[in-house]
C-alpha cells in the first residue's frame, strides 16, 4: 500500500480501511473474471450501486434494490455467494459459468456489499439518455439509419419491401413528433393517441404540414438512435412505416422523464405533401 493510501485511511480508523480494502479487492477479483469472459472494459463502481447491493444483503430484490437506491438501469444482473473464502473464490464462480451475464460489453457499472463469506454484486447498464442539447444530432443519426434501411430490400412481418428512396427531414413533422413524445413522457403511456384525443394525423395537421399521407412510430426505454431504429425494424408494422415508398420526409423527437415507467419516449413522423 503507498503511503498516500495508508494516510487516507487513517481518519476513517481500521475497520473502514479494512472495508475499503476488502472491496478493492472483490472488484479486482470481478475485472479478472470479466476479462476472462472475454469483455472489453472493467466495471467501474458506483456508490448507489454499492447501496442497492447492500439492500440486497437486507433481503430486497433487485428491482427494490434499485428504487430504493436511486439508480436507474436499462438492464441489470445480480450475483449471491455464500460460503466464498475470498474474492478469489467468488470471481471462479463467475468465470465462466456466469459468461453470458458478466461479459456483456454494455454493462458499465457495478456495485457490491460482502459481509463475512458473503458477497452481493450487482453489474448493469446505466440508464443514459442523450441530452436535449444533442436533439439535432439524434435526429440526423436516425435519419441516416432509416435511409441505410430503405435502401435495401426488407420484409418486415409477412410483407416485402422493395428499396425506397431516401427521407428528408421536415421541421413540421419534427414538431409533431416533439409534442407528443413530450405528452408520453409527461403521463407515462406509449399509443398514437394522445391524451388529447389526437392522432398522429391530427398533431401533423396542427404543426401546419400539407400532408397526403403520414405515418407514425413510438418507441420508449431506448437510449440511444441505433436501438430504437433497430427494435422498429424488428416490428412489421414499425418496419412497414420505414419502408413506406410513399413517404418523402420525416420528423423524430425524444423526451425524458425518469420518474416514468420507460424513462426515455421516442415519436417518429412520416409523411408525404
């Protein structure tokens, strides 16, 4: 131990240092295991993660775990061990039995609680939204995904597409898009009705476009623009509206409410004047 790291230690007392110590090293012991499992980066601890482990240790759940720490995930895994001697012991348990889970490249954060030969680990993926600054970014990666996908042939469900020409975006199927992704997130629901009574038709006409035919897709819990692109596309009806020739433009909004049961929601317009 330097020096540096023993006069740290020394206000918290030996039971503290001992603690510390004793985590350092179950995480040592979990970025071995990773690695062995074939995954590209450690974990990187979190001390609300740390929490949700500990009230693990108190007998909650993993979901109340996480509600009672604070921290939002896209997708977690928990481990219990009892009986372990040592970190040692607890990261061959992991590896490589518990591969598939441990050496998820998504997975970023970690969190964990020993008590004697216990252990209490939880891994997950961070829920982390773009920002409202980088709308304009979002909405040209979607809009680039989208085109990659009309450019070649696709059946989506029990239908066959031919190639489509490209979208453009429009600032008007844009706003409609932002309204009700915003109305989503506000109270919590996913339809293509809004609270209002109205439809993607209704919303597209109020933004003041022309329109002869339009479209509408809503997604939430996506964080990012390759995976709600990605599950639109693994839905035919989704799918169909991507590939829909007729289209000429569209708009793509998100909005974020973590308080909400999807956390981020996703309206993507289509139409044609």
């Amino acid at each position: 131990m330097s020096w540096h790291a023993l006069f740290a230690c020394v206000p918290l007392g030996l039971a503290a240092c001992a603690a510390t110590a004793q985590q350092d090293d179950l995480l040592a012991a979990l970025g071995r295991a990773r690695q062995q499992c074939g995954a590209p980066a450690p974990l990187k601890p979190n001390a609300r993660l740390d929490d949700a482990a500990r009230r693990l240790s108190q007998g909650a759940s993993l979901e109340r775990a996480l509600q009672g720490s604070g921290y939002r995930a896209q997708r977690s895994f928990q481990w219990n061990f009892s009986g372990y001697r040592s970190p040692q012991a607890v990261a061959q348990a992991l590896a490589p039995s518990q591969c598939r889970a441990l050496g998820d490249a998504a997975l970023r954060e970690v969190g964990v609680q020993r008590s004697g030969n216990s252990y209490w680990i939880i891994a997950a993926v961070p829920f982390d939204p773009p920002a409202v600054a980088e709308a304009n970014g979002v909405a040209e990666r979607v809009l680039a995904l989208v085109n990659q996908a009309r450019s070649q042939p696709r059946r989506c469900g029990s239908e066959s597409f031919s190639p489509a020409g490209p979208l453009a975006l429009n600032a008007q199927l844009t706003q409609a898009a932002a309204v009700h992704a915003q109305s989503m997130a506000r109270f919590g629901y996913l339809e293509h009705h809004g609270r209002d009574g109205s439809s993607p038709a209704d919303r597209i006409g109020r933004a003041g476009y022309n329109w002869r035919s339009v479209g509408e897709n809503v997604a939430m819990g996506q964080t990012t623009p390759e995976r709600v692109v990605q599950e639109w596309l693994k839905s035919p009806e989704h799918c169909s509206n991507i590939m829909e020739a007729r289209f000429t433009e569209m708009g793509v909004a998100f909005a974020v409410n973590t308080a909400s049961e999807g956390g981020i929601y996703w309206a993507q317009t289509f139409g044609r004047r």
